[in-house]
C-alpha cells in the first residue's frame, strides 16, 4: 500500500511538472505570437501613414508658385524634423525663393506613384515616384521632369516626419 501510495505521489509531481512545463511554453509562445503580431500591425500602420505624410511633404517642397513661395515654404516644414527642417528652410531662403521670383517660376509637382522600401513602427523608407512642370515668365523655357526620390520619415511624438529626401 505505501509503495502504491509512493508511486502515485511520484506520477502525480511528474504529472503537475509535466502540465507546468506546457503552461508556460504555451504562454511564451502565445507572447512571441502576440508580440509579433503587433511589430506586424505597427509596419502596417507606419507604411500607411507615412506614404500619406511623404506625398502631401514632397507635392508641397517641389511644388511653388513666385507669387506665394514665402508663405508656402514655412507650412511645408511642418512635417519636417528640426534638422531637416533647419537645412530645407536655408535651401528655400538661398536658392528657390529667390530664384522663383526672379524667373516667376509656377512649379506643379504631381506624385505619380509611390512605394514603400521598408517600413518599422518607428522609422519608414519611401520611394516617390514625382512628375514636376516649371513654368516661368518665358512660357518656351519651360520644363518638365520626372524624379525618383527616397523620403526616409521618423516617427517622432506620434507623427510622422520627413528626416530626409534623397534624389535616385
């Protein structure tokens, strides 16, 4: 009877050490799971908005009218970093302000397509594929270009901001 008794006791611990080791196994593979899926969502959602972010940033950047280029420009850098913002804001000042109105350039740029190169909760890549029509005040000098540009973005207090924009 004590050795029934032993042997009971003894199958009873493997069988509580036995469903110990599954529970937690199942809760750490239930964890993996539940935290990739959410990795997963947060790319998701980052390739979303940050596409909506570099279209709306490149149209207003590479698109300007002489008429209203000062006032344009600082609305643009809104959804800039500080240091991109900083750089881009001395390229406006320096260079296409003064050169829009000494020509009156109108500059269109239309985003034709865009792709994301890669994407992470915190910081996306995205291709823009622009079209951009300059016209000035001599109509046969006009041109038109077609751009490939990489928009790297951060996500920075929950918004997404250009931290860059590479021509390709």
């Amino acid at each position: 009877m004590k050795r029934t008794l032993k042997i009971r006791k003894s199958f009873n611990l493997w069988l509580f050490t036995g469903a110990s080791v599954l529970l937690v196994a199942s809760l750490i593979v239930g964890g993996w799971t539940g935290y990739s899926a959410w990795q997963e969502r947060e790319a998701d959602n980052a390739r979303n908005d940050s596409v909506v972010v570099a279209r709306r940033a490149i149209e207003g950047m590479f698109g300007y009218s002489y008429q209203s280029v000062d006032q344009q420009m600082p609305k643009v850098v809104d959804d800039m970093t500080s240091d991109f913002k900083a750089d881009w804001m001395k390229v406006t000042n320096d260079v296409i302000a003064p050169g829009a109105k000494e020509k009156e350039l109108v500059v269109t740029a239309t985003i034709e397509a865009t792709g994301v190169i890669s994407a992470s909760a915190n910081h996306t890549e995205v291709m823009v594929f622009m079209n951009q029509k300059a016209v000035g005040k001599d109509p046969a000098k006009g041109t038109y270009d077609q751009s490939k540009l990489r928009v790297k973005l951060d996500k920075q207090s929950g918004r997404w901001l250009v931290s860059d924009v590479d021509p390709i």
